[in-house]
C-alpha cells in the first residue's frame, strides 16, 4: 500500500470530550506534522455530569441543554487540537448520550444503543469512503471501561471498517504501567486537589498487549487546552512547577503522560512501534 498525501486518520469517539481523554495528544501530534486527520462523534453527551455548579441547570434533568453546550466545547478542543474536519455520526443531533450502563437512559428512544446499528454503520460507511483513512482509531471491546456508548462505538466502527476494507485499524487504550507510575508521581505533589485514585480504581490495559506507544510530549500543551476546553465535564490542574493532571465529575486525579497506547486491532503489524502509521 502507498500512503495517501498527506496521511489520513480517522477516529471514532461516542461523545465531546472523549478525543481530548484518550487521544488529544496524538490527534495534536498528527496535525501538527500534516496528516488530515477526521473526528467522527456519535452524540452529544447530553448525559454527562456537570462539574460547574453555575452550569448544573444545563442538566438533562433540568433544562436538558448540556449537549448544545458541549458541541461549543468540542468546538473549541477541536481548534486546540488542530481537527479541521469534524463529524457527527448522522449529523448533529441524530443520537444521544445513552448514559452509564444500567441508567434510566439508557432506555431513551434517541440513544446511541437503541439506534439501528444498520443504520449506525451505515452512516460510519459513508465517510470511510468519503475520508478513505488509512488509519482508524476506536475504542477496543470493552469500550475502554464499559460505557454503551464506548461499546456500540467500537462494534459499528470495526462493521464499517470491514466493509470499507480499511488498512489498519487501532484500539486505544490506557497503560497500566504509565499510569501507575504517573499516579506515583502525583502521591509526592504538594496540595494536589483532587484526591488520589485507590488501587484498580483506573481502568487501565496490561501494558504486553499493547503494540504501538505514541509519544505525544511535544504536543501536551495542546492536550492540556483541549481538556481545558470541555469545562463542564474535566477539571485540569497544573501547578507552577509544570505538574499537571486532571480530574472527572468523582474527583479523582488522573496523570496526564506523556504517550498514548494502542493495540493494532485489524490490518498489517506496524512497521514503527511508536507510529500509527509505521511500515504503511
């Protein structure tokens, strides 16, 4: 195969905020270096839990407008990150935020989980073959800790990937060992805000399935403001020293690392352990 130019990577995220988490610093990083690089959001994220409390009334219990709101704050990490071409699966709006597993919403009729998922691959085909990506990002089984939305996201990206005969396909995950040792650095950090994650409190990924690390030093300045960017669902932390984490809804502080880990799902190894697009 001859790469496209410039390369092209597509991934595939089920809500605002979820590019930034697992994969802001190299969305920054291929950017930065040239590639097209497509974000493809499968809702709105109407369930997420408010940390502002002068944002709480945006609730999807209250004025139930928190998706509109966070369409502005992916906006804005989009631009931190350098994502020019931005979509939502079916257009905005066409699925929702289906909430943790086991809620009340996940049983509304415009959640992501209870859409046809011919329809949600359908949809997903159409711009595999508009982008023609030579690299696709998703999540792995398990949705990286469980999420419908996480879950049905992988489920439909691996479908239209087969379809659209895609060269290589990529699970991102977090690494257990970088986490543990980030989280170890956090413990000797003086008046960290958040509190401390107990151990297995992170869902994390054993580092020996894991086959591609993509350094993403140079560019966290760019995650860090992506982060910062979607307020109403991170706190980020950084203190004069240049230590920085951030926390979700729980209060929970999590290391910002200094790589992004992948597991190579479908299509040719890596030629590169350190490249998503390594031997392409």
């Amino acid at each position: 195969m001859t790469l496209t130019a410039p390369p092209r990577l597509l991934l595939v995220h089920a809500h605002p905020d979820d590019e930034s988490l697992w994969t802001g610093g190299t969305i920054a990083r291929y950017a930065a270096n040239g590639a097209h690089v497509t974000l493809v959001t499968c809702t709105l994220g109407e369930e997420g839990e408010i940390i502002p409390d002068g944002l709480a009334l945006l609730a999807a219990a209250e004025a139930d407008q928190l998706g509109g709101y966070r369409n502005g704050e992916l906006r804005a990490a989009c631009a931190a990150l350098g994502v020019v071409d931005h979509r939502y699966l079916g257009g905005i709006g066409r699925w929702r935020d289906s909430g943790m597993v086991g809620v009340e919403s996940n049983g509304h009729p415009r959640a992501f989980v209870q859409g046809s998922t011919d329809e949600q691959v359908d949809a997903l085909l159409a711009v595999l073959r508009d982008v023609k990506p030579d690299v696709v990002v998703t999540y792995g089984p398990d949705g990286g800790y469980g999420h419908p939305d996480h879950i049905r996201a992988h489920d439909i990206t691996m479908a239209a990937c087969a379809q659209a005969e895609v060269d290589r396909i990529f699970h991102v995950v977090t690494s257990k060992k970088a986490t543990d040792a980030g989280v170890g650095e956090l413990a000797a950090v003086p008046d960290l805000p958040f509190r401390l994650p107990r151990p297995g409190e992170l869902p994390v990924t054993d580092d020996g399935v894991i086959t591609t690390v993509v350094p993403v030093a140079d560019h966290l300045d760019a995650k860090l403001r992506a982060l910062r960017a979607h307020q109403t669902q991170i706190s980020v932390w950084q203190n004069d020293s240049g230590w920085s984490c951030y926390a979700l809804s729980n209060g929970i502080a999590q290391p910002i690392v200094d790589s992004e880990y992948y597991v190579l799902a479908a299509g040719r190894a890596a030629g590169a352990a350190t490249d998503l697009f390594g031997g392409l």
